[in-house]
C-alpha cells in the first residue's frame, strides 16, 4: 500500500528495491524505505542498503540513512547530487 500525499492528488510510490546512484554515475545500493517527519509532514532521509561497506562508518552492517536533501531524483532508479555525508541506521 502506498502512503497517500499530502496535496491528496497522488500516492508517495514505494522506493523499495530502486537502484541508489551517485552523482558520478557510480552505483551506490539499493533502496529499502523513506524516513519521514510526521509531525513536520516531509521527507527526511533515504534508507540505502550499499552495495559496498563504508570504510570511515563503524557500522554493524551496510544500511545507511542518506539526508533527503541530497536526492536529486526518484524514478525508475534514484539519483543523488553528489556523494554526501552517510549517517549509519542503528
């Protein structure tokens, strides 16, 4: 079930399972869920399995929660702006 928007015109579609890209084109992971501020009613972050373990994050597994502010955009796969800063998902 797909959560509804907001602006009641369409439904949040589900980011499960899309391709993660960086900026440079490069494969980052996959995508699990979308963070959400109910409260504030927005979008916060993007949950991402990587396909890779990041090397500077002491983090028990390869889940990370990107800031939302970084996604450039949501389609068939979803693209980044740029290689940001990663906080690990606890």
């Amino acid at each position: 079930m797909a959560l509804q928007s907001t602006m009641g015109d369409e439904p949040i579609p589900s980011v499960d399972g899309l391709p993660v890209y960086a900026a440079s084109g490069n494969r980052v992971g996959e995508a699990i869920d979308l963070c959400v501020d109910l409260e504030a009613d927005r979008v916060t972050g993007l949950l991402v399995s990587m396909d890779e373990p990041l090397v500077d994050v002491d983090a028990g597994g390869n889940d990370v929660r990107i800031p939302y502010r970084f996604v450039d955009g949501i389609a068939d796969i979803i693209v980044l702006t740029s290689d940001p800063m990663i906080e690990s998902v606890e």
